[in-house]
C-alpha cells in the first residue's frame, strides 16, 4: 500500500499528461493561438500526446485553415509530377514485400 501523499509513478505520468495536455488547450483557445507553445509542445518528451490533439495543432503549426483547403489535384496534374513515376515504382515494390 502507497502511503497518502506519495504520487505512484503512474500517477505522476498521468497529471504530466493532463498538465501537457491542458498546456496544448490553453494554446489552442488563445487568440492569437499560441504557436510557440505548441511548437515547444510537439518537440518535447511525448509529444502531442494524441492523434486527437496532433489533428487539431498540426493546423494550427502549418497555418492551415482546414474548412477552406485547396482541391484536391486531377490525375493529370499528379502525373506530370517530375517524381510520379518514381514513387510510382516505390509503392509497388513496397506492397510486393507486404501482401494484403
């Protein structure tokens, strides 16, 4: 039994998480967003924790508005790409090593 008021590395490892994950939130909700710390969130030790919380800071990090992207582009333009036939050819090789 852990004596009351010594934290068990698990809960320490929790509330650094929620400490970090509530660091992330505030940045979010600030106007402007703060982008410095979720930069210096993203590169230190875990992370941004979650696919949950890289698909809502990543975004943000990239200047991104997502509900007014760009069109996705035609075939055409894909295949005039100067690399298309190049990764063309690492994809098959990479699904011959990996069959479905």
């Amino acid at each position: 039994m852990v004596p009351i008021g010594v934290a068990t590395q698990r809960e320490e490892s929790l509330s650094w998480r929620k400490q970090k994950s509530l660091q992330i939130h505030r940045a979010l909700t600030s106007d402007p967003v703060d982008i410095d710390v979720l930069r210096g969130a993203a590169e230190s030790d875990g992370g941004l924790l979650s696919q949950e919380i890289r698909r809502k800071v990543w975004p943000k990090l990239l200047s991104v508005n997502v509900f007014h992207l760009p069109p996705k582009p035609g075939r055409g333009v894909r295949c005039r790409h100067p690399d298309y036939n190049q990764v063309q050819m690492d994809v098959r090789r990479s699904l011959k090593r990996f069959p479905a």
